[in-house]
C-alpha cells in the first residue's frame, strides 16, 4: 500500500475515532530520543548524527502533529551546501540532500529524505523538506522551519509543523551535514525532542546526550592584525581589526582586543553616545565569515559605541536571519574591549571597523609603529595571546629639524640647521626661514648678477643670484628669495635631509640682542621653518635655540 493510501486510510479511521471517543481530546503521546553518532570528535565535519523518536500513543489512533528537535550550542548545520544556492529555492534538489531515514505510519516503515530549501518563514535561516522517498521529486510531507537561538548560549532548533495525522510512531532519520561542538561538556549537553499531537496540544518532550571528545586538542591559532587610517587634516584615525582563523578550529569563546599603543580615544566624540540615556551611536561596521553560512549572511553587521561612562560597551549586531550579536566591554584603563559569550561558531574572519560617531572620529592618531594583540579563549577554554603588525595609512611622518645659534655673543651671528623629511613622506623642496626678534635678514647679502650673449643675432641674458653667507649641504639651491621678511630656499632637486648655513652678511644682529646674549638675559630663540615637500604639503616646524 502507498503511503498516500495508507494516509487515507489512518484518516478515516482517525475521523470514526474522533467521532465515536470524544475523550480523544485528552490523548498524549509520549516521545522517545535515541542518538547514534558516526563520529564523537569535537569540531568534526561533516558528521552524521542519527535521531530516532519513537511515540506511544493513546489511544493508539494519535499521531504527532508538530515535531521539534532543540539542539544544544555548537551543534550546526551546514547552510552553506552549494554555495548557499540551496537557502535560495523552496524546490529541493540532490545537491542540498542533508539527510535520510525512515517514518513509520500505521505500522509501516516508508523511506523519506531530507533537504535544506530555502526559509519557509520570515526569520528562519532556512527550512528542511521531508520528502517521502529516496528522490526530491516525492511527495513533500513537511518542510521544517530551521530557527537559530537569540542568544550565543542557545542552539539550533528544527521544527516540523502540521505533519499528516497518520499514526506515526517512529521518526528515525539521520542528518550528515552536520559539524560537532567545539565544546566538551561535562555532563553532556543534550538534544531534547517536544512534541504535541492531534489529540492533545499538550507538548511532551524527551532528551538523549550528544556525546563530544577531544576539544581541548583541536588546532586553535587565530591570528590579529590592526590598521590605522589617519585623516587627511587631522590626527584622527580609523580603526580596523582584523581577526582569522582556519575553517578546522575550535570556535573562540572570548576576544579581549587591546588598542594599539599609538591610538588614542578621542573622548570629545565619544562621551555623547555613553551617557546610558540612549541606545548609543553607530559608530562602525562589521562583517564576518564562516564555512558553515553563506558569506552574504554576515556581511553587513553594525558596530555601536553604548553603555555608560563608567561601563562603555562596543556591541556588533548582524541582522536576521543569521542573528548575531556580540557584546564587548570597553576598559578605558587596559585599553581593551573583550567580546564574551561569543558562540560556538568558527569564523573564519572577523572584521571590525571603527570609525566613529556622527561624522567624527572615535580615535587619533600618533602615527607611531606598534603593534595590535589579543587574547583568545577556545571553547573549551584553550587561551592563546597573539600579536601581529599595525599597518598605518596616510601616516607619512612630519619632517624634522634640529640646529643651533652661534656668534650671537661676538656680534657676528651664525645659524645652523638640519631640515629631514619625514618618514614615509616625499623629499624636502624647499625651506623658508623666519627670525625671531634681533636678526633679520640683509638684501645686501642676496646679490643678483645678470649674463647676456649673443648666439646667431639672438640675445639671451640669465641671471644669477649669489647669496653671500649662505651654505647648502645635501643639496643645491634652484632660488633664493626674500618674501615678507623670510628667506625662501627652493632646491634644484628635492632632497631628503639639507643643512643650511645662514651667516653675515646675510644674516644680521642687532646691538641689543648682542647685549643680552654676552650678560646671558636672553631665553632661547625660535626659529620658524616652513618646510615643503615635493608633492605641496608644507609643514610649520618650530626650532627652538639656545642664544650663545
């Protein structure tokens, strides 16, 4: 007999039943769970795991009508069967095939098969249809919403609703796209089975553990990189962690992030999103990967700066259906943010990105080489402390000077200084000097000399400006100008580092600043410089000197 006459057939004698035995109603049934495991290794995928529910009825004519399997955390499922193609159609095919067994109707085994389909329900993260027979063309007796727990503590639920009233008294199938905990509970976690049926709404459950070995010897070495993005005309700065694992880890329970040693928190932004009156300020983005989901399902996460003062929180929120979020508390004293309670879930990357809040910056920058670090926990509570290189962007160091006065005391005055470019930065192109009160600069050490010759009846003249007292050093000089009272020195030829030499004629002194520098009344002298590489940029660099 087909399943579909036997079906037929349990339905009317169901109906007579109902009819002749009002007291119906009240009937339960009463589950039964047994696992059997291809594989008891934590982490282990794919792993087949075999639920067999059996029911006693009574009377003997109910049947189960909706069917759930709560499993515990870290027992997953592969929703990432072909590429994710499988969460995309509600019509099953054999390359989304996750399972097979048996359902035992009116006394009668019959041979049903398993398939991931696309979500039958608005925040599902994807269904399984029960499709009776070996093939995805048979008939669809169910198709199970696959619901994830709200929280990193909770599992997997499957949920088979509405299945036929046909006396069923066994449900034996076996899932092999499964992956095993990272975890290894003591006692075993455990996969519990509730059910209800057409003769009472009354929900029965039952539980068998799910038995997980070898966690604390799974390979576990995520890896933690930083870059530093610094603005174009400030020290403000954008943060991006980069954390990576390999697919065959143990999942993390816990990061605890430090700041790199070169970032600072630029409180001014950020103190409006901590005050604890409000949800906080979204001051970033996030995305993740696992091999067990599809890439765009944690793609477009969120990162919000919230909490108090005394208890900021940075909190990475993925939307539904794959539900994510993760909660990390903020130490202003450590300068670190530590993510706990993180699911058992291996991702391979994790990507945190922190700019700031309402178009400000959450962080500056020094542009100093540092480091980023960070201590993870495994499930199975394995610690590793790792460091890697922070990479820092837009962070051409400025240029430096270091000098010195002499002849200051005698009259006849001398300054001496060293222009380098910065790290990272483009040569030196050019120098202006100002003087500090005392010393300027003469025009009548800047003599300017004009050459004419005659080649072919063409007159050509150049001219050439000698500047008495000057010395250049790591480079020659293309001009020499004086512009509202500085020197302006532009180079042939941008250079990395110049010394330049100012004395007289060139450089003058007045009689008082002679005088207080031979009784010592003179605090040091600044000379400002202005220093332009050869892209533009110009740089103020004070050069404070001893008067000597």
């Amino acid at each position: 007999m087909s399943l579909r006459a036997r079906r037929a057939l349990v339905g009317l004698v169901t109906a007579a039943a109902a009819l002749a035995l009002p007291a119906a109603a009240s009937a339960t049934i009463t589950p039964a769970l047994t696992l059997s495991q291809s594989t008891t290794t934590g982490g282990a995928s794919p792993a087949t795991v075999g639920f067999d529910t059996t029911f006693s009825a009574n009377p003997a004519t109910d049947s189960p009508k909706d069917i759930t399997f709560a499993l515990p955390p870290g027992l997953l499922a592969n929703a990432n069967l072909a590429s994710g193609a499988c969460l995309a159609s509600s019509t099953p095919s054999t390359a989304c095939a996750v399972g097979s067994g048996t359902l035992t109707a009116a006394g009668n085994p019959v041979p049903v098969s398993l398939y991931l389909v696309k979500a039958p329900n608005a925040g599902d993260i994807g269904g399984v249809a029960l499709v009776e027979g070996n093939s995805p063309s048979g008939m669809q007796l169910s198709t199970a919403d696959v619901k994830l727990g709200t929280t990193p503590t909770s599992g997997l639920s499957v949920v088979f609703s509405n299945l036929p009233n046909m006396a069923i008294s066994e449900m034996n199938i076996s899932l092999n796209q499964l992956r095993l905990p990272t975890s290894c509970p003591s006692p075993p976690a455990t996969v519990t089975v509730t059910a209800d049926s057409y003769g009472s709404a009354t929900p029965q459950n039952a539980g068998a553990p799910l038995n997980v070995t070898g966690c604390t010897t799974l390979a576990y070495n995520p890896t933690v990189t930083a870059t530093e993005t610094k603005d174009a005309k400030d020290s403000g700065a954008t943060l991006l962690f980069n954390v990576t694992q390999q697919a065959n880890e143990a999942a993390t329970k816990s990061i605890a992030l430090k700041l790199p040693s070169g970032l600072g928190v630029n409180l001014a932004a950020d103190v409006t999103c901590i005050t604890g009156t409000g949800s906080g300020c979204n001051v970033g983005t996030a995305s993740a990967t696992s091999p067990l989901v599809p890439n765009a399902a944690l793609a477009n996460g969120t990162v919000v700066l919230g909490g108090t003062g005394s208890a900021p929180t940075i909190t990475i929120s993925f939307p539904a259906p794959f539900a994510l979020t993760l909660v990390g508390d903020i130490s202003l004293t450590n300068g670190t943010v530590t993510f706990n309670n993180m699911p058992d879930l291996t991702l391979t990357t994790l990507n945190l990105s922190i700019t700031g809040p309402n178009g400000k910056k959450a962080f500056t920058t020094e542009c100093q080489p540092s480091t980023a670090s960070g201590t993870f926990t495994s499930q199975a509570n394995v610690a590793k402390t790792v460091t890697g290189t922070v990479k820092l962007v837009n962070c051409a160091a400025s240029p430096t000077a270091t000098g010195a006065f002499s002849g200051l005391a005698s009259g006849h005055p001398g300054l001496r200084f060293t222009v380098t470019h910065g790290k990272g930065a483009p040569n030196v192109s050019s120098v202006s000097v100002g003087l500090p009160g005392g010393l300027r600069f003469s025009r009548a050490g800047i003599v300017m000399t004009k050459t004419c010759t005659t080649k072919g009846g063409k007159k050509k003249c150049t001219t050439t400006t000698l500047t008495k007292g000057l010395g250049i050093k790591g480079a020659t000089a293309k001009s020499v100008a004086l512009k509202g009272g500085r020197l302006v020195i532009a180079l042939k030829k941008a250079a990395g580092k110049v010394t330049i030499s100012l004395g007289g004629p060139v450089l003058t002194e007045s009689g008082s600043l002679q005088t207080k520098v031979k009784k010592h009344k003179v605090k040091p002298l600044t000379v400002t410089l202005k220093i332009t590489d050869a892209k533009g940029n110009s740089t103020s660099v004070p050069l404070k000197l001893k008067a000597h």
